[in-house]
C-alpha cells in the first residue's frame, strides 16, 4: 500500500476543504469495507485519505412530515434497527441480504452508495472501461452488464441498496466543491454510465461529498426488492429488483421498478412499470411487466442467463412489494 496522508475532521465544511481538486489525490473513508482492498491491490492510490467518521452531522437517522433523512456514515446495522425505516420493507430486504454480520456493523449507508464496482478487471487494475470496454467484450463477461452496455463501460453498479431506494425516488445531499455549496439531487441522477477514463461511475467531483439521502414517506405505496443469489452469504447477487406500488382501490396508479447488477447504473425499468398502470396485481400481470422489463437487454457473450434471472427478480419483487406468493424460494 502507498504511504499516504490521514485526516479527521469534524465538521462538514473542514471534509470539502480537506479534499483535493485533482482526480485520485484524496479518497474518503468511512467503514472501509471497500476502500482499504482497493488501496491494499493498489487499483487507488490517494496521497491523503480522510475519515468523515468523526463528523457527527453525517450520523443518524430522523424524519419530519415528508422524508425519512439517514446519515452517510450511519451504520447497515443503524439502518436495521431503525422503526423509521419499517415503512421501507425493500431498504430492509436488501440491506439484510448482505447477510454478513462484519459489513452490517461497519459498513455504512454513503459507503454503500458510493462503493466502486465490482468488476475483476477493474480491481485487477485494467480500470473502470478495461481497454475502452474491449477486454470485457472479448472476455469473461459472466457477471457484467446486460443493458446500457453499447459503449465501453460494461461493468455493474455494485450497490445493493440504490435500486430501492431509486424506486423509493429519494435524493441525496451533496456538498463541495466550495464550503458553502449544497445541492440536492435525485438519486438517478447521481449515477453515470462514464464515456472515457476521464469519468466516474457517479457525478461526484474530486471535492465533494454525499452526506445525507432522504427518502419520501411511503405514505402506504407498497415496496419490495427481489435478489437472485448464487446462495446464502455475503457474495453479490447475480440480479436484483425493486418495485414500489401505488395501488388505490386495488389497481395499480403508479410503479417504479428499479433493476440492479445489470447495467452500469441502476436500471429504471419504465416499460415494466406502465404494463402495471391501470391493472390488479397477480401472476399473469407481474409476469407481463417482468417480461416488458427485460424485452430490450442486450447480453453479452456469456451472461445470457441474466436476463432470465432478471425476468424472475422483477416478477417476484412485483408479487413480494403486493403481499403476494412468489412462486420461488
């Protein structure tokens, strides 16, 4: 590992003011569940790292009359305790399906979001678009993207809570690079499908900072999310969806069903969600929007079988978020 700076402050302002304007200069560390592996191989080589930890503002977990507001660095486990967050069964399912006591406990909501992702090329050091996209077309492709992959970025967003909380149509708070800029974004809008080597897989600039994520009151729209696993464990899923349900009189008003682990960024599924609009929740019409999901996936040379996977995720978070057999294990 690269000898490097270490910072602690304690306010917000002081995060931004630590942070370089050059690209790679500065990392952020919080539980370091991703951070320290990716400096141990080297793939990220910062000259100063900055622990955002000891900043109280960015703990915590509250709500008021429209959102329910959670901390960056508050912990899964902080997340899983929480009565605010009940009314979120799909944050819930998906953060427990990490199923790893250790990540749980010290890894945290922010670090979660912004993880890197997962793509053995990159974390072997052929970076984020391996070869502008060549070595993964030509290669093992197993686990890589099934949409939005025409250009040379094919890995797979990572995070295993961003799908839900896209469906949720939550935002997240970002500061920097300036002490006194502040914007609030969508969170779709947070993530990036990168075009060259200059971009990363999210908007964030070198000095900025994801400090808080607010999530709309589900004010009774039913939620889930579905994950196709190789097994029980920590490993990531092969596939996952989320679906939110705004269902009045027993028809369905309004949908977002997110799908993720299969596309650079977390995949809004827009034709899914019209087939629901307008009808009942049951077998026949959760499968009909798990097949208008997947109609246009473009697979690669050896992940076909994710689209399959996908259909089933999307069928099942549809009858999960609706209270309904799945039909699976």
């Amino acid at each position: 590992m690269k000898a490097f700076e270490y910072a602690a402050p304690r306010r917000e302002e002081e995060v931004v003011d630590l942070l370089s304007t050059a690209t790679g200069r500065s990392e952020l560390i919080a539980g370091g569940t991703d951070l320290i592996g990716l400096m141990k191989k080297m793939v990220i080589t910062p000259d100063r790292v900055v622990n955002i930890k000891e900043v109280s503002s960015l703990r915590g977990i509250s709500a008021d009359s429209q959102y329910v507001r959670i901390g960056a660095t508050t912990t899964l486990d902080d997340v899983l305790d929480s009565s605010e967050i009940n009314q979120f069964p799909s944050i819930q399912q998906a953060t427990r399906g990490i199923n790893s006591p250790q990540l749980q406990a010290q890894g945290t909501f922010g670090g979660e979001l912004c993880q890197r992702p997962r793509c053995w090329y990159f974390r072997n050091g052929h970076g984020l678009l391996a070869g502008q996209g060549r070595m993964v077309a030509e290669g093992d492709n197993r686990f890589h993207a099934i949409f939005g992959n025409a250009g040379p970025a094919k890995f797979v967003c990572p995070s295993r809570l961003a799908p839900a909380l896209i469906a949720l149509e939550s935002r997240v708070r970002i500061i920097g690079p300036g002490p006194q800029d502040e914007s609030m974004i969508p969170l779709e809008l947070f993530y990036r499908t990168p075009r060259d080597s200059h971009q990363h897989e999210n908007i964030l600039l070198p000095n900025q900072l994801l400090t808080h994520v607010e999530i709309p009151l589900a004010n009774g729209a039913a939620n889930a999310t579905y994950e196709v696993r190789h097994g029980v464990g920590p490993d990531y899923p092969l596939v996952a969806a989320a679906a939110v349900l705004w269902i009045d009189g027993g028809i369905v008003r309004r949908a977002r069903i997110v799908l993720g682990q299969v596309a650079p960024t977390p995949w809004i599924a827009e034709e899914a969600a019209s087939v629901l609009v307008g009808q009942s929740i049951n077998h026949n019409t959760a499968e009909a929007a798990a097949r208008a999901a997947v109609a246009k996936a473009t697979p690669m040379s050896n992940n076909r079988y994710k689209v399959q996977l996908a259909r089933v995720a999307v069928e099942r978070s549809i009858l999960l978020a609706a209270g309904l057999e799945t039909g699976g294990f």
